[in-house]
C-alpha cells in the first residue's frame, strides 16, 4: 500500500533543508536529522512525537529558519529513520543525545522543544550528559510523564478500569489507518485535535500520521501505556515552558499541570483554550513565539560544527494563533494553573 506524501504547499509543507546528516546512536540505529537555516545563529532542536515526523514542524522551522539554525531530527520508526526492535524510553534518550552531539558544538547550548513523545525523549534524557552539556532551555508541548492510557479522553466514558482496558486496545491497535479519506480527517480530528483546527491543519496531520507503519504504531504504543517519567521531570533543571490544550484528549492538561508542579525551573505553563493535541500545528504563531524567546533569553550565539560521528547525506533536491489562557513568564518561574497522549 503506497503511504501518503506530506502536503506540498502552505504553511505545513516542510521546508528544504540546508543539509541533511545521519546522527548514530548508541544501539547503532541511523536517525535521519535535517538543518535548516544558517550557522552562527542561536540553534533550536525540535523532537517531533508519536506517528510523527520532521514534517510535523514545518511551520516552526519556516518561521525560523531565517535568523535561527533549527535541527530536526526523526524518531527511531518514523519519517526517513529505520525502525527498531528497542522501543524504550532509554532508547528516546540515545537518540536525543546522539543528535545533540551530531549538531552542536563541544559547550554549545540551544533551545529544545519536544511535543507528546519528544517531550518524553526530553524528560528521559534530562539527566544525561550530553543533555545537560547542551540544553540552554526547553519548551515541552502536549507532553506527560505517567499514566498517559489512564488520563486520556479519547474515549467519551467516565475514568475507571473500563476506559482504561478500551483506550489501551484503541491506541495499541495493530489495524491500518489506510488512505487519507474523509472519514479517517473526522476521526483524526476528533482524537488528536481541538474543535477549531482548519482543513488544512487536519490534513497536513492526517498526512503525517497515517505515513506512520503500523507495527512503529503499535511498538511505541506500549511504551506510552507502562511510561514513567516523573524522575526524568525532577531531574530537567533548566529553564523549561510548557504549552498545552484544552481540549487535549491524548495528553489532557492534568498531565502539564502535574509537570509544570515538579519542574524545577518551571518559566510558566499556557494553557491554549480549544487547542487538541497538535499544538504546534494548531497554534503554530505562539509555540514559534515561546521557542524565540526562550531563544532570547536564555541561549547565545556559538559556531555550529558537527563533531560526532555523523554520515552526511547528498542536500535534498527543492520542491491563527491561540490565546493562552495561563500566561507564561519568560523569565521568572510562575505557578501552576489550578486543577486539573
């Protein structure tokens, strides 16, 4: 069955990159990473989440891209990076950090945003070195570190065993999304978007998640059920954001509360009214302003030279912002919002 393309044109079609490289990591998997934008300028890495790709980002990296040198990088089974057999949380935090040290200089620090499951390769690599060596700050959007099949709303029936044993079998079904029609666009809507999102957000998703292989699909669905990650939270002590949505489903905003409580740096948690679970697309404007002014404030200019061991790969030939309704400082650490993938 042949997969569909990401969108070709508008504010979601990805970006050509600069250049493109293969970062290695720990376990010998080839993860492909893309550059975009020019070098001497502050670096941003996005780390996209579950069904996703680098394409997921294509607002963020065009808007930029211009004064900013931004790496993305696909996860292990998704997008141009092979599949593995290790399916872990350990194995999110190699691969951040393979990538980290591919990209950046020995001391260079940068900006690190990471939705839903890239959120979660920040939080299991917080304590690693070459984390720590090179996180000048970090944005986590629509993201939580335990009890994600518990918590989520997917399903329209009250908490308990029963909605937990079906959203389990729902999100870890082995079944074929099959082609973009638009029956799959209400029902990708409908679990991983806020009621608000244009056409053309929800097909530049639906795009990217059924490119997605099933057996990825399902592997990573059983590490996001037994996920854990409540030390990794305690241990990111820099300067860290949170964005989430209301209308959230997969990561509710229970799960940005309950981080934005532990971070020890917290910068603020915005809370974006209607919003689901795609906040990058939905809220493209203000997830792009949050990365700027982490960028402004907290990383500074360092030459960018790869200095790990990475395969260069031959250039690839060419081809309405939400309010936030909890402010986030940029600076100063703010509260958690009240009450409650």
């Amino acid at each position: 069955m042949s997969r569909p393309a990401h969108v070709s044109a508008g504010p979601y079609a990805p970006p050509v990159p600069a250049r493109e490289l293969t970062a290695v990591s720990a376990d010998g998997t080839r993860l492909h990473v893309e550059v975009h934008g020019p070098d001497g300028v502050p670096a941003v890495v996005l780390a996209h989440g579950w069904t996703c790709s680098t394409a997921f980002w294509a607002a963020q990296i065009r808007e930029l891209a211009p004064d900013h040198r931004v790496i993305a990088y696909d996860q292990r089974g998704h997008g141009r990076t092979p599949a593995s057999r290790d399916c872990t949380t350990d194995a999110l935090a190699d691969d951040l950090e393979a990538v980290l040290t591919a990209t950046l200089a020995p001391g260079e620090q940068a900006v690190i945003a990471g939705h839903s499951m890239g959120g979660m390769a920040v939080m299991a690599a917080s304590a690693r070195p070459a984390f720590v060596e090179h996180a000048g700050a970090v944005l986590l959007c629509s993201t939580g570190s335990s009890r994600l099949v518990a918590e989520s709303t997917v399903l329209p029936i009250g908490p308990g065993r029963v909605r937990t044993w079906l959203t389990r079998r729902v999100l870890g079904s082995r079944a074929p999304l099959g082609p973009v029609t638009p029956a799959a666009r209400r029902i990708l809507k409908y679990a991983t978007m806020g009621p608000g999102s244009t056409p053309h957000m929800v097909e530049a998703c639906a795009r990217i998640v059924h490119a997605c292989p099933r057996t990825v699909r399902h592997s990573w669905s059983h590490v996001l059920d037994l996920l854990d990650l409540g030390h990794g939270v305690r241990e990111l002590r820099v300067p860290t954001a949170v964005v989430a949505g209301t209308a959230d489903r997969l990561t509710p905003p229970v799960h940005a509360r309950a981080i934005a409580a532990e971070l020890p740096h917290c910068l603020g948690l915005t809370e974006l009214p209607g919003v689901g679970h795609m906040t990058p697309v939905e809220a493209p404007d203000l997830v792009t302003a949050r990365i700027r002014e982490l960028v402004a404030s907290h990383t500074s200019t360092a030459p960018a030279v790869p200095v790990a061991p990475a395969v260069p790969v031959a250039p690839a030939v060419s081809a309405a912002p939400a309010t936030p309704a909890v402010p986030a400082a940029p600076v100063a650490p703010a509260a958690p919002a009240e009450e409650s993938a």
